[in-house]
C-alpha cells in the first residue's frame, strides 16, 4: 500500500563565493581573567592598586588600538589607564564582583569579564586570636565564679524544719583606693612604651574634661603590650573589689586588664587574672569589673594596655570596695599636695615652696599677695588687727594711721613722688604738714601743683605768623583740640623755694620762675620738645559793648576779643606772648 510519493530533481549549479577563514576575527583579552584580594588583621583590603588587568584587542593575531574602551565596574572602584584596569577599591561591606569591559573598533563590538573576590583568611586569623584570649579570659572568670558559687553554697544551711540562706549584699564605699589613678605628673605611673601611652587632656575628647590615659599603637607586627602599670596598694584581703572606669575604644581590638594579688608588698608569688574591655567603637562607655581578693592576699597591682595594636582612651579609673561603681574620687590629693611642697600632719602645716613665689590668687586670676624665697611679703595691700586703739593701713607707698574714729596720721611718698607726713584731727581736717627737713611746710594749698594744659603746634617759624592764620584756629575755641601731643605746664612752691618735678632740676625751674613743661602722662616719651606751644583751653574772650548818642545813631558797635597764650620753649626756657582775634559783634 503506497500512503505518498515525491520525486527529486537534481540540476546543475554554479559554486559561489567562498566565505571567511576567520583569520582576521577580533578577539577581546584581558590578563588576568579573575582578582583575588588580601585582607590584613584588622580586615582592611590591602593593595589594590597593584591588582591590574591588561586589555588587549586581537584583529586576528595582531593587537589592535580600539576606536574606545569603556569599563563597568560592579561592586568595586576602578578605571581604564592607558591598556590597563587598575581597581582603586572595594566597595563597603562587599566580597566579591565583577567589572565588564567593552571594546569597539571598526564598528565591531567585543566585550569581556574580570570576576574578583575579596579574601578574609587574615583578618579571620586575627579575630580567632582575639576570640580566644577573650574565652581564656572569660573560662578563667568561669573558674572565679565557680570558685566564689561554692562558696555561698557553703554558707546554706539545712535543717528538719527550714533552710537558712546567707546572701551577700550589694555594697560599697565610694573611697577610690587607686593611686595614680588622678593622671596627674606625680610620678606615680609607670608608661610601657611611652611612644604609644601617653596622659593628654584635649577637650574635644576628654570625659567631663579629665585627663585620660591615651594608648595608640598601629603596625605592630608582634605583641608588644603597651600600657599603663598603676603603683601598688594595699587593701584587705577575703573582701569584694570593683574596677571602674570611662573607655573610648575604636575598632576590634580589646585593651585588657592585668590584676596580680599577692601575700607580700614585692609582688612575689602572685596570682594574675586577666579581662578585656569590649570596643565602644568610639565613644565614651563606663566599664566596671568586679572581683574577689582571696584570705591573705592584702597586696594589690593595676596594668591597662593592649596586647598589640588598638587605638583606646581610658579615664576616670576608680577601685573601690563592694560591687557597685561610685562617682570617681581624686585618689592623689595629698600627693598633690606634696608635689606643691604642702605638707600636713595632724594641726600643723608647713609649706616648702619650691618656686621663687607662694602666691594668693583671687578669683579674677590676679595675685593679690605673695611670699618669695626670702620670706619677703608683696602684696596689693596690708592692715593690722584692731586691737582697740586702731589699726594701721599700708596701700603702695603710702602708710595710713587709724585711731578709734577716724585717719589721724598719714606719711610716705605721695602720687607725685613727694615724701608727706600729715596729720588729721578726728573730723578730717589736715592739721599740719611736715616737709621732709623736719620743717614746717606752707600751706597745702599754696603747695600744690597747678596743670594747665598745652599743645605743640610747631617750630619756630610759627612766632611770626599773625593771629589770624589758620593754624591757630582750634585755639580759639572752648573746647580742647585733639590729636596733638599734650604737655602739663605746671608750678609748685615749697618753703618759698620752687620744687623741681619730672626731669626738670631746680635750677630750671627757679630760672622760669616756677613754670616747665612735662608731657602728658598718657603719652610714651616724658621728652620737651623745643617750639612753639599755645593752651589748650580755656581762651580770653573780652567784650565792650558800642556807643548810642543821644538821638539814638550808632557812634561804635560791640567789640568782642579773643585770647590765646602762645608759650615758645628753647633749650629749657619759656617765654610767652599773646594773640588776639578782633570782631564785631
């Protein structure tokens, strides 16, 4: 039975063109064709920029220049540099990737991969490290608490009617038994590697502004226990101990503590326990540790450090009885003191000041009073006791007697220099003077110096200028000019003899008839210098009022003048003259 039949005819063809070899094919390669990154112990990817790809594109078997290259990385930081992919970086918290690469030349396309992975054997290495000195620590605690549990377990009894339970109590003292536990430069603490342990007190990083102990080390490629070794102490044995503490710790690594007991004050024979600190990763954190001192163990010593790297800063360290943490307490005031040459024993005091000065300062910062070396008091001012019949005030250079009701004598040397001795009845009134010769001296009033204020205005060319000219202008006025120095012309008169003040001598003063200049006190040099002066306040005015007649005309109008004195100085003598401006009123 036949279901279907076909039929193939077959015809003669002509062959046509043949096709590519392939010889000439584009070829995109990279070297390598995967990454493998390192991490160091504290898991941080190292080296990769030494990690490179080469790109290369193949026309055939020749290396090509591609028309442009574009590179995609995924996961990661990298870049094209010249034939080259160089990875600047991992991106965070990722482990492996790829970037893809793309080439076109001759308007073909070719593309490849570079897959990465990221190796955590070193950091893995260093983490089981730290994990293991931390169960060491924790299996010893272990030990401790099991030690401690048997113990209470000792103490319950039972009887046929009832059980009996001793519980231990929550206590503390709030006494800080750890010497050098300040920070402060009492010799009192031993440095391991001073390089890396440091006391510093910045306040941007400071707790409540105390100093802390800084530990920071970096690239240690061994242990090298860096840290700090607090002075010995001494405490009663079979009874509880708390350690506490502010830590501001970065990183993974843990600093830790080492606790030695012994039986004698040379450490000999010790037992040591040991216990980390955990990270803070940054900020400030309390940690408290809380242990037992077994029976006989009365001797006591503290090291703080870290086994190899870490960066941790550590303040406020306070060891105290029970097992609550209290308020830190400054353990070295006495040392302190000591330090500062201040020594009490039982009602006495002394003080060995070890400065040329034993200062009293107020609360402004100023040093009101103080001792020097020799035993020699300086002070603002001093008062004696008042006994009943007065007292005795001494201010500067200036001693003051008080009877029961009021200043009655006044001597020493004056604001001017000159040596006084007054007396004063008990109403205030000054009764009499004596100069410094034993003599009687005149009147106060006629004693007394006299100021009148001058002004430089220039050499002596300016004598024969007319009142008129400007220069003279801020001078006739009532108000004192400013901006030019300012000299004192003053008089004074003694006992019928002139008395000489500042760098004049008497005989100066004597042939100028009591008058000379001295420079304003404000002004830097007490130098006169020769030329032209005029006062600087106050000037004369004079008026006349004008002249009616009788049927009322004006004969002369009201005259108003103006007066200035103009004091010339040359080679310590003055003389004087006026000017005089005219108007009508």
């Amino acid at each position: 039975m036949i279901i279907a039949r076909t039929y193939i005819t077959i015809i003669n063809v002509s062959d046509g063109p043949k096709g590519d070899t392939g010889d000439n094919a584009l070829t995109l390669v990279c070297t390598p064709t995967s990454l493998t990154f390192e991490t160091n112990r504290d898991g941080e990817i190292e080296n990769t920029t030494q990690r490179k790809v080469q790109v290369v594109l193949y026309e055939g078997q020749t290396a090509v220049t591609p028309t442009s290259t574009t590179v995609t990385p995924y996961n990661c930081y990298a870049r094209l540099v010249e034939q080259n992919i160089v990875v600047d970086g991992i991106s965070p918290n990722q482990w492996s990737g790829h970037i893809a690469i793309t080439a076109t030349y001759k308007g073909q396309t070719r593309t490849a991969r570079v897959e990465f992975v990221v190796s955590a054997q070193k950091w893995n290495e260093a983490k089981f490290e730290a994990n293991q000195k931390q169960f060491q620590s924790i299996i010893a605690q272990n030990q401790a608490d099991k030690q401690g549990l048997e113990r209470r377990m000792s103490t319950i009894e039972q009887t046929a009617d009832n059980i009996q339970v001793e519980v231990r109590k929550q206590t503390f003292s709030g006494v800080n038994l750890l010497k050098g536990a300040s920070l402060r430069p009492l010799n009192l603490l031993s440095l391991q590697r001073a390089q890396y342990v440091t006391i510093v007190k910045y306040p941007s990083v400071a707790h409540f502004g105390n100093p802390y102990l800084s530990i920071s080390r970096h690239g240690a490629t061994q242990d090298e226990w860096n840290g700090c070794k607090f002075p010995i102490v001494t405490i009663q044995g079979g009874k509880t101990y708390t350690l506490s503490m502010f830590v501001r710790i970065y990183g993974s690594d843990q600093p830790y503590i080492e606790i030695k007991r012994s039986k004698s004050k040379d450490m000999s024979a010790p037992k040591t326990s040991y216990t980390n600190i955990p990270s803070s990763y940054g900020v400030w954190k309390q940690y408290t540790h809380t242990f037992d001192m077994e029976d006989g163990y009365n001797y006591l010593q503290i090291f703080i450090g870290c086994t190899r790297n870490g960066e941790a800063y550590i303040s406020e360290i306070q060891l105290e009885e029970g097992t609550k943490a209290t308020t830190w307490k400054d353990p070295d005031v006495e040392e302190s003191l000591q330090a500062a040459g201040i020594y009490i024993n039982g009602n006495d005091m002394s003080i060995n000041a070890r400065a040329k000065h034993f200062n009293y300062i107020d609360q402004q910062g100023n040093i009101v009073a103080s001792v020097d070396e020799t035993g020699a008091i300086d002070g603002l001012k001093f008062r004696t006791r008042n006994l009943g019949a007065g007292y005795i005030d001494l201010t500067g250079s200036l001693m003051s007697v008080y009877g029961t009701v009021a200043k009655n004598i006044e001597f020493g040397i004056d604001d001017k220099g000159r040596a006084i001795l007054k007396f004063y009845d008990n109403a205030g009134n000054n009764t009499l003077n004596l100069s410094p010769d034993g003599l009687k001296a005149e009147d106060i009033r006629v004693a007394s110096f006299s100021p009148l204020g001058v002004c430089y205005i220039g050499g002596f060319d300016i004598i024969n200028l007319p009142a008129e000219h400007s220069i003279f202008n801020p001078f006739f006025v009532d108000t004192k000019p400013s901006g030019t120095a300012v000299y004192l012309y003053t008089g004074a008169k003694m006992q019928g003899k002139f008395v000489a003040h500042g760098g004049w001598s008497q005989a100066q003063v004597e042939t100028n008839n009591g008058k000379y200049f001295q420079t304003d006190k404000p002004q830097l040099s007490n130098s006169v210098v020769n030329g032209v002066y005029a006062a600087s306040q106050p000037q004369v005015k004079l008026q006349m009022p004008g002249t009616m007649r009788p049927d009322g005309g004006i004969t002369s109008l009201p005259k108003e003048w103006r007066i200035i004195t103009i004091y010339v100085f040359r080679d310590g003598k003055i003389s004087t003259f006026q000017l005089i401006r005219e108007r009508n009123l």
